[in-house]
C-alpha cells in the first residue's frame, strides 16, 4: 500500500514559502452560488515519517478499502478511546519546540496524515465558472490531490486556504486526496502555547464560483459620534448593487458613500445592519455594524467614546474533540462571558473559527484578531535564527497576516489587528503592520513584543506588577531604549494584554489592577491569561476511582518533552465549568457599581455607551446570615459613566440582636440572548449593624493553672463533652473520634510553586511546613480548664512555633482559645496558620455564615457575599485539573456540620476565621496528580479552621501575592481566635 518516496518530493514540508498554486485570500461569504461539504467520513492512515507515505496517494484507482474511516473535520491524536488514542498522542509545550530548533527543517520522523474520499459534482457547478476548494483550518502543512493530479499545497494552519479544482473536475464522481504533515517549516511560526494537535480540523467545502460572480467585499461602516450619522460604502465587484431594507437602500451602487441614521454597533449594543450585494449572477450577504475605532491622546475610542477592555485570552479548545469545535461551544463560550461581564475577547494567539467571529459580532464583544503568528521556542537559544527579522520568511509572515485580514475584515467586533505573540521583533513584522496600515487603516494595530512602538499603535505588555503600571500611568516610567520612539510610545494606550495568570487556584488581585485601570485614563484594560484549562479527558483505569474520568494534561501522554499542568491556567474548568475565580472577576468588572452607606443606596455605572435601564435592583436584607425581608428597589436608568443615589428601603423589622447585613444586586430585567431574566451582574453589601468583623484577631489567654504538668500525666481525662489522652491531645467529642493539631501548610497551589523564590521552592519547603512533627511542651489543668502547649517544626530547623490551647468547659460547650507564637528566626511567609480537626466522615455536609458561596481567599473575595450557606462536602471541593489547596470559606463566624441533614456540631468563632472541609487529607491532596486520585476517606474528613491563610496571587506566570493579602510571619506574634464547640449529637 506503501512505498519509500524521495524527499524531494516533499521539498515544500521544509520550504520557509507559504504554499502554491493557492487562490487568493478572501472571506467566505453567504452566497447564493453553489456550495458542497466535504465534511464527514474520509479514509485515513496515518504514516509514521515522510519514507513511509503512500507513493501515489491521489491515484483514483489507488485501494483505500482497508484504510480506517475518520470524521472530518477533526485532530488525529483525539481518536479512538479517552485513554487510549489510535494515532499518536497530543503533546504540550509551553515554549520549547518539541524538535530540533534547526530552521526551517523538521524531523524525518513526521508523522503525516493521509485522507481520501470520493465527492460527487453536480453538471450545474462546471457548466460556468470555477470550482474552489476552500480548507478553513489544517495543522501544519498539506498538499491537495484531486483525480491524480497534484493542486498545490499550504501552511499557515489557522487560516483558510483555497485551491482552484477546475481544470480537473469532472460532473459526477471525483477523487480528493490531502496528505497532512504534523511537523513543517511552518511548525516554527506555531508555538503558541498549546497541544500540538495535527489534521483537517476545520471544515472542508467545494465552491462554485460562477463567471462574474461576487468573489470579495469589503463593508467600511463608520459611525461620526457628533452628527448621530453612520457612512457607509462597499468595495464590490463593477456592476454589484447594495440592498438593505432597514436603511432604505435598493439596488444601489455599493461605492456610495451614504450618510444614514443608525444605531451604532458596540459590544454593549450590538446593533447588525444586514446588506444584500448583488449582480446578474450572485447574491452574497454580510452582517455589519457601524462604529469607528481611533486612538487619540492615549485612549482607545470608539464612536468617540473612551473604551476600557475588560477580557480574556481564548485558545480553541474541547477536552474531547481538542482544536476541533462545534458552533455550540463556541456559542456557549461567548454566553459564559457574557453572564460574567467580559466585554473583549483575544483571539491568542491565531485567528479562531470564522464562526466564533460572527457570534462575537452578534453578543457584542470587542476583539484582538491575532495572527498566527508565534516563534517564542527561539528565546531559548537566545533568539537566534528567529524568522522574524529573517528575509527568507517575510512571505510567509506577510502571508498570514494577509489571510486573516482579508478573511476577517467585515466583522465589526474586531477593534485590533494583532500581528501576533511572543516573536520577539524584526523587519518581518514591521512589513505586516505596513501591508495592514494600507489594507485597512480603520483599525489600529497591536502586537506585544513591539516594546519601541515603532510599528504598533497600542503599547502593550506582559504582567507587569502594579507598581509598574502606576508608573506608566503617571507618564514616570522608564523610556524606550531608542529616544525617538519614546514621545510616540508615551501618546499610546496602554494595554496589559495578559495580567493575570489563571492557572489552578487564583488568580489573586484582580481588583487592585481593576481599580488602576478605573482611574486612569491612559490604561485602556487588560485581559486574564486565560479562558479555558486544555485538559484531555481520560478515564481511570485501575483502583478505588476506576471508570472515573478526569483531565490530562503535559507528561500524561509519554512526552519526552513536555511543560506539565501549566496548560491548566484557564477560568474555567476544561468542561466549561466556572472557576471560583470567573465569579470574583465577574464582580472585579462588573457594569455597576453599587455601595450601600448611611442610609443611601449608589449606582455607579461602568458602562460606556448603554444606560441601566436594562438591569432590575434587588435587596436583600439578612440576620446572621438567614434572609429577612426582600425586595425590589426602584434605581432609575443610569447614564453612562453617571451615578445616581437612592434611598434604602425602610426596614420594619424588630431591632437586630445579631450581624444584619444588607445586599443589593443589579440583575437582568428582561430575558437576553446569553442569560435569562434575573440573571445576577453586580452586587454590593454593607453591615447594617455596628458588629466588628475583624478579619486577624489578637490573641490573649489567661495564665496557665500549674495543678498537673507533663510529667505527672498518667490517664486520660475529660473536659465537659471532651475526652483527651494522658498528653492532652483531643481524641473524643461528645463520643465521636476525632483528632486536632496545628497546621501551617496548604496543598501546594500553581501560585506557590511557580513563584520562585517567594514560596514553595525556597521558602516553605526547607522549612519543613509539609512535615511538621509535633510534641507537647506543656500540660496543666485545674477542674475544668486544660491548659496546652504544641511545639511544632520541621526537621533539621530551629523555627518552631509553638500553640497554646486552652480549653474550658461550658456546661454541655467546649471552649477553646488558641494562641500561635512563633519562636526563632521565622521571616517571609507561611502558607497559612490554624488547626485541623479530624471529624467523623459521616458528618457530610457544612452550614456557614461567612463568605459564600464559593471559595475565597484573601485575595479573591470580591465576588462572595455574606450569608448563610449549605453545601455537601463534595461539592465544597473545586476540581482543578491538577489538585491543590481549595475549596476555603472566609470570614466565617459560625459553622455547623451534619450527617445527612443530622446536626452533629456546632462551632462559633468570637472572631471569623478561614474554613475548609475536606473529605481527604492535605497529604492526599498534594500527592494527587489527578483528580481521579483522590479517594474519600472511608472514616474521617478534615476540617480546617484558620487564623488566616496566604493569599494566592498570579505567580505561576506574573506578579505574586500583594503585600496587603500576604501571610507575613511578622503578623504572627499573638495572633489566635476562639471557639466554643457545641456537640449536637451523640
């Protein structure tokens, strides 16, 4: 079946040019012509290296009857079973090529795969015309057979690419044959952070293209703020007319220009114009809106309007079907966003299906096209060779940029044409952003890695740290290395592209860059790193989780070379589950404001262009956690960028005895395309009663009684519903098993062991706060009051810490007040300071009044509110993709555990503390790899009650932890909290 073939005849494969014999770039336009899919079942074999394709792949009688049959579009190493995929495996890199950096040449060892099918040709498609076949999307480079005759091949993988079929068609029965090529000269220009994924993975479709027919245009509608006017004209073919009912246009000439009244299109109002161009042969329609983007004294404009991007970077992803999606994912992406308030969308770091463009255009987001364009494998080698400053790959980077522009040109959301990611800079992105300034000098251009701004009108960055961003901000940072780019680069926006990195458990500070981009002009936003966590579902195989599934990620599939978890940094889960951090950043940019203070209720609108009369208020008013009284609260429509106050409601409720707080919520008035009525987009609260809430208590205890110390403790004893051992460590509550030391570390989060020196790596661990042993210092007790002391401390360290334990007895209460000291040269940061209590694993579910009602850290508070919540142990956990620390509830002043609805026990905090309640250890925790490696314990879950616990920052790829929610040990001297135990059952 097969046969060794010369490497000349694959010369293409490693050739820097960008392909042959295509047509040339254009959008795909409805149209009234002809159209086939070529979607569906293909043959396929997958060769392992180029010596062992097949020799006459496009010959018509060539027998693919044994060949396997797989779906196209599709990525081949997603076939076959979760765990078990038919045809290689997906690898992840994060930056280093996973070849041999020898440019522009790959591997012998390519696997290449070969499809064929049959399609049939209606006569009506050759009678006039040509045929085009239209590839939107193949990974990397291919080459297109079609009844034995070699057509021509491409690269460029993100992009469309269209062959001419004419002159070998026939009407009826046609042979198609495409070899794909896993590794190419084009593979250098794709190392954008992400699975390395090979196949036609995009849709495939055969064109008719009649004589004279419509084969381009292009909309340019433009809004002019001042007269309310939108202006209109088309580049169309000669002869084409322009029809479009809403504007009372008719058959008119497309070049115009018309002056007409229309609602702007925004992403906060949507508004699509459909027009009609047409001639004698063809009818093509495009969906457009008027708006017009300008950068004018350091901000982004559109319709003359200061616009503040508040996004997130999207790779194209789905845990089964891999760079493979349906219109459903798509459509139910943008929804998600939409429900928590992002408003931009960057395309990272290649131009998406053409389909998720026509979905952003009609929910409104603004985009950043980026091209596909990546080379950061090079930084490795200190940029050597990299192609962007090389002349023998210009064409290939004009040519990109080229296909995506003129692919994506009507599409009204995209406010920035991006050359690309991480290419460092040279001349052959400079000549993209000059062919891109004269195709289409409506949009400005971005690109990252231009730091001179010589070529970009966007100064944009990476993570940068808040200090830094004020700096810019305040026109003090520091110049550009060339002192004539420096006056321009000043004038720009600044655009923090990736600021936050939202891998497992984080990211922290979102609402102190929020506040920045808030209050200063020249910071046109920034987007999080990023929106979906690329795990592969695979199945467990063996132990307790069998037939559980999970998410693979580097190193899971027997890569060499791989870059671990760190394709796990999304916000939401691989199976487009909310993270945790979705809410709070929902809240950090919410379209409202809404403070709540001394009788008066403020609505501060966020919003650029819409007003508020979209959003219904509601109040909520609430007694130690358990609502009150509700209702609705009359706000009028609030203009952009205005604030309006109002009244609070009157409350004629009895005079509170305990914490009365009140909420306010902004929801959506009417159903949407994206959410339904009542849908939550804000809220603010505020305590309506003088309760203090402190968030880290001190400590005092009364001095210790001396009537038994360590030595003369020989039995057990019991304190009220308490029973300890001869060393007066808690064993029984009220009959049940349970057990109490200290604890100061947490399951190490991507935050942690990323971030350099600040943690894991250098700080905690050689600390030993992952195996602290622990010994009783102390011991006394007089009646009904024990009096403890637990020194604690890692091996081979004179840092200890000691915690003091005081229990008294209340007739059927326990009370407990703790106290944690630290002894020697402690300095830096700990993970977090508390107890943990082993407790009976039939107590299954936990009440709290605190924060809710996902987990919150110190510093990812902003989208919990107080109340009283209910949640199941399990679904107190957050699955990420690699486990580590999670699930805490913050500023709990009272909790209650259950079996089964069955109260069991009761605990109140004079003081909130931090709670977690697992159904595993911390131990099993920081061993899992997977989620499918976690196994309930079968007798004991563990509660954690802190002091307080390190914030959780954006390390793993950006700034740490802020000084404001880290966990100093200079705030650790007397810190404690106290608790009264109350048993519930027996």
């Amino acid at each position: 079946m097969s046969s060794s073939t010369s490497s000349s005849t694959h010369a293409y494969v490693s050739d820097p040019a960008p392909g042959t014999n295509r047509s040339p770039a254009r959008p795909a336009l409805p149209s009234s012509a002809g159209q086939l899919s070529l979607d569906g079942e293909w043959r396929f074999r997958l060769a392992d290296s180029l010596e062992d394709v097949t020799a006459d792949l496009g010959d018509p009688g060539l027998d693919d009857s044994r060949w396997d049959v797989i779906e196209v579009p599709s990525c081949w190493q997603m076939l076959g079973r979760p765990d078990e995929p038919r045809y290689g495996a997906p690898a992840y890199t994060n930056i280093r090529y996973p070849f041999p950096v020898d440019p522009p040449f790959v591997p012998e060892e390519n696997p290449t795969g070969e499809y064929r099918r049959t399609f049939e040709v209606p006569a009506a498609f050759l009678a006039d015309g040509r045929c085009l076949i239209r590839f939107e999307g193949v990974d990397s480079a291919f080459a297109v057979w079609c009844n034995g005759e070699r057509i021509g091949d491409g690269k460029g993988s993100r992009l469309p690419t269209e062959f001419d079929l004419t002159p070998v068609l026939r009407a009826g029965t046609n042979q198609l044959a495409v070899r794909v090529h896993q590794w190419s000269s084009g593979s250098y220009l794709e190392d954008q952070d992400m699975w390395w994924v090979s196949g036609i993975f995009r849709s495939v479709r055969l064109l008719h293209r009649p004589s004279g027919g419509i084969d381009d245009v292009f909309v340019h509608a433009d809004f002019d703020h001042e007269s309310g006017l939108g202006r209109l004209r088309v580049d169309a073919p000669a002869g084409a007319r322009l029809t479009c009912q809403e504007l009372g246009l008719d058959s008119v000439d497309p070049a115009g220009p018309y002056e007409l009244a229309v609602e702007p299109w925004t992403a906060e109002t949507p508004r699509l114009y459909s027009l009609t161009i047409a001639n004698d042969v063809e009818r093509v329609e495009v969906r457009t809106g008027f708006r017009t983007i300008r950068i004018d004294d350091g901000q982004l404009l559109v319709n003359g309007v200061p616009v503040l991007l508040q996004g997130v970077n999207r790779h194209e992803w789905d845990p089964v079907t891999g760079r493979t999606l349906s219109e459903e994912t798509m459509r139910r992406d943008i929804e998600l966003m939409k429900q928590h308030n992002i408003n931009a969308v960057r395309t990272s770091h290649y131009p998406p299906d053409a389909r998720f463009l026509d979905l952003c255009d009609e929910y409104g987001l603004w985009v950043i096209d980026e091209c596909d364009v990546e080379t950061h494998g090079f930084v490795m080698n200190g940029w050597r060779h990299n192609p962007s400053d090389d002349p023998a790959w210009r064409d290939a980077y004009l040519d990109r940029m080229q296909r995506m522009v003129e692919r994506d040109k009507n599409h009204p959301s995209i406010v920035f044409w991006s050359l690309g990611n991480e290419s460092d800079t040279g001349a052959n992105l400079a000549a993209m952003s000059e062919w891109t300034r004269r195709r289409d000098p409506g949009r400005p251009i971005h690109y990252e890695g231009n730091r001179e701004c010589d070529y970009v009108d966007v100064y944009s960055k990476m993570y940068d740290p808040i200090d830094f961003v004020e700096r810019v901000a305040l026109g003090i940072d520091p110049p550009t290395d060339d002192p004539a780019n420096d006056a321009r680069r000043r004038s720009l926006p600044y655009l923090l592209v990736e600021y936050a990195h939202a891998m497992g458990n984080g990211p922290g500070g979102l609402a102190e860059y929020q506040a920045l981009f808030d209050s200063h002009r020249r910071l046109i936003g920034g987007f999080i790193w990023e929106w979906i966590d690329h795990g592969v579902v695979l199945r467990q195989q063996t132990g307790p989780n069998a037939g559980q599934t999970y998410y693979g990620y580097g190193g899971d599939f027997g890569e060499p070379l791989h870059d671990r978890n760190f394709i796990a940094d999304g916000l939401v889960l691989p199976d487009r589950t909310p993270s945790p951090a979705l809410a709070d950043y929902a809240q950090v940019i919410a379209p409202v404001r809404i403070v709540v203070d001394a009788g008066i209720v403020e609505v501060r609108s966020r919003l650029a262009f819409a007003d508020t009369s979209h959003l219904a208020f509601r109040y909520y008013i609430s007694d130690d956690g358990i609502d009150v009284q509700a209702g609705d609260l009359a706000v009028p429509a609030v203009a952009p960028g205005a604030t309006v106050r109002v009244p609070m409601p009157t409350i004629e409720l009895p005079p509170a005895r305990s914490e009365r707080w009140i909420r306010v919520e902004a929801v959506l008035a009417d159903k949407t395309t994206w959410a339904p009525a009542g849908h939550r987009l804000a809220f603010g609260e505020t305590q309506l009663t003088d309760v203090p809430v402190p968030q880290r208590p001190i400590s005092t205890l009364p001095p210790p009684p001396t009537r038994r110390d360590p030595g003369s403790a020989d039995r057990p004893f019991s304190i009220g519903p308490a029973e300890f051992d001869t060393r007066g460590r808690l064993v029984r509550l009220s009959g049940h098993a349970v057990s109490l030391v200290p604890d100061l570390w947490r399951a190490t989060i991507d935050n942690d062991m990323y971030a350099g020196g600040q943690a894991v790596p250098t700080v905690w661990e050689p600390l030993g706060l992952h195996r602290l042993r622990h010994r009783v210092s102390h011991l006394s007790v007089d009646g009904d009051q024990l009096f403890v002391i637990i020194r604690s401390a890692g091996a081979a360290t004179d840092q200890l810490i000691d915690t003091s334990l005081v229990w008294t007895a209340e007739a059927d209460r326990l009370r407990l007040q703790t106290r944690f000291d630290l002894v020697g040269p402690w300095a830096g940061t700990i993970p977090r300071l508390g107890l943990r209590l082993s407790v009976p694993a039939a107590w299954n579910e936990l009440t709290w009044f605190g924060l809710g009602p996902h987990e919150t850290y110190a510093d990812t508070r902003s989208g919990a509110w107080t109340s009283r919540f209910r949640a199941s142990v399990d679904e107190l956990q957050t699955p990420y993709t690699r486990p580590q620390e999670n699930g805490q509830r913050s500023l709990v002043r009272h909790l209650e555990l259950a079996a089964d609805g069955t109260p069991a026990l009761r605990i109140d905090a004079d003081s909130p503390i931090s709670v977690t309640y697992r159904p595993w250890s911390t131990e099993a925790l920081e061993a899992a790899r997977h989620t499918a490696d976690l196994v309930p314990d079968p007798d004991r879950n563990w509660l954690h009650l802190d002091w307080a616990q390190h914030g959780v920052g954006s390390a793993a790829c950006g700034p740490g932890v802020l000084p404001t929610h880290a966990l100093t040990t200079n705030q650790v001297a007397n810190a404690g909290f106290t608790l009264t135990f109350h048993p519930l059952t027996n």
